[in-house]
C-alpha cells in the first residue's frame, strides 16, 4: 500500500473579508519565499518534518520559522547551522535575481505586471539589506547566528549587505514613475519594520532568558 506524507503549510496571510478575498500582500508574499529557503535548507539537514512545513507567526513583515528539532539543530556542524541561517537571504537573493530577469525579458507592458514585478524584485532586496547590513550591525536573527559561529562574517556580511544596497536603491530609481512613490514608501516601510521588529523581538528574548 503506497503512504504518501502528509504536510502542512501554516502563515500567517491577511484573512478574507465580506468583499474580498484573501489574497497574499506583496510582503506576505516575500516573506512566505524568504522561511521557505530556511524550510528547505532544515529540511535537508533533518532538522524539520518535511519540507514544505513553515510556520510564520503573527509579527508585522517579519517572521518566525518553525517548527525545527532543536535538538537535531543543535547536533549539526556550525557550516551547517550557518547555511540553515543563510538560507533564506539565499532564497531572497535568487527570487530577486528571478524577478530582474523577467523584467528584462520581458519587458511587460500592463501596468500590474509591471507593478507586482518591481514589488517582487525590490521587496526581496529590501529583506537582503535588512539582514546584511542592519542585521550584521545589531545583531539580530539569523546573522546573529552565523556570527556565533563564525565571528569573521560580520564584516563580509555588511560589505557584502552594502554592496546589495547599491543595487537595491538603483532599482528603486528605475522603478516606473507611475508607481515609484508608492513602492519607495512600501520598502521604506517594510524594511523599519523588519528591522525595529528584529531588534525588539530580541530585546524581549534577551531579557526573558
């Protein structure tokens, strides 16, 4: 008899309302993509159920991804943790580079294309800086992990975080006058609160340990 696995996907998405229905954010969107990278990476070093397991609690465009066998987590090399804890700036860096290519390719004409390709290309590169840059100076979240591990990345992680910001603030500019307010204002807010909501989230952690 043949037993399939049975997986489960829990977020955190804007419910339906009595007009609408629930459809993912721009953010909500990023952010699902952004702990699915963590998921795989868990996954693959057996530290999650199945792969398709995220679990994203109910934080403002910031999460939480879960569950993970902490045991088994914390029986894994340091490379291992490390990676675990890039995966989903990885993840981030690929979709990015996904979504450029596609507005090169494509070029799109309908303004909707247009507007969901830039939020997805920028919105991905807004996650990237938050964590290599602001991240790596507070230390916050996964690079506070792989620091942990490996003290030397700290610096690589802000240059590197940098050097993502340039690119970040040059697609901002390419953006299309139509809707170039409107995304700057987005990812402006998007990466405040990725960023404030790391640094509290860890001050409360730090103080009830």
């Amino acid at each position: 008899e043949e037993t399939r696995p049975l997986v489960s996907l829990v977020m955190n998405f804007t419910k339906p309302t009595e007009t609408a229905p629930s459809l993912l954010t721009f953010d909500e969107l990023e952010t699902f993509l952004h702990e699915f990278g963590h998921a795989l990476l868990n996954a693959r070093f057996g530290c999650r159920p199945g792969w398709s397991r995220v679990q994203v609690k109910p934080y403002i465009f910031f999460s939480n991804p879960g569950p993970v066998d902490l045991d088994k987590y914390r029986a894994l090399a340091p490379w291992q943790r490390t990676l675990a804890a890039y995966s989903g700036v990885i993840a981030n860096l690929l979709w990015a580079g996904a979504g450029g290519a596609l507005l090169l390719l494509l070029q799109p004409e309908n303004g909707y294309v247009q507007l969901f390709l830039w939020m997805f290309t920028t919105l991905h590169l807004a996650e990237i800086v938050s964590y290599l840059v602001v991240g790596s100076i507070y230390l916050v979240s996964d690079m506070a992990i792989a620091v942990q591990e490996y003290p030397r990345l700290r610096l690589p992680n802000i240059a590197a975080g940098l050097a993502v910001t340039a690119v970040y603030l040059w697609a901002l500019l390419r953006v299309p006058a139509d809707f170039r307010v409107f995304a700057a204002v987005w990812n402006l807010l998007t990466v405040l609160s990725m960023c404030a909501g790391r640094i509290v989230f860890s001050l409360l952690r730090g103080r009830a340990s």
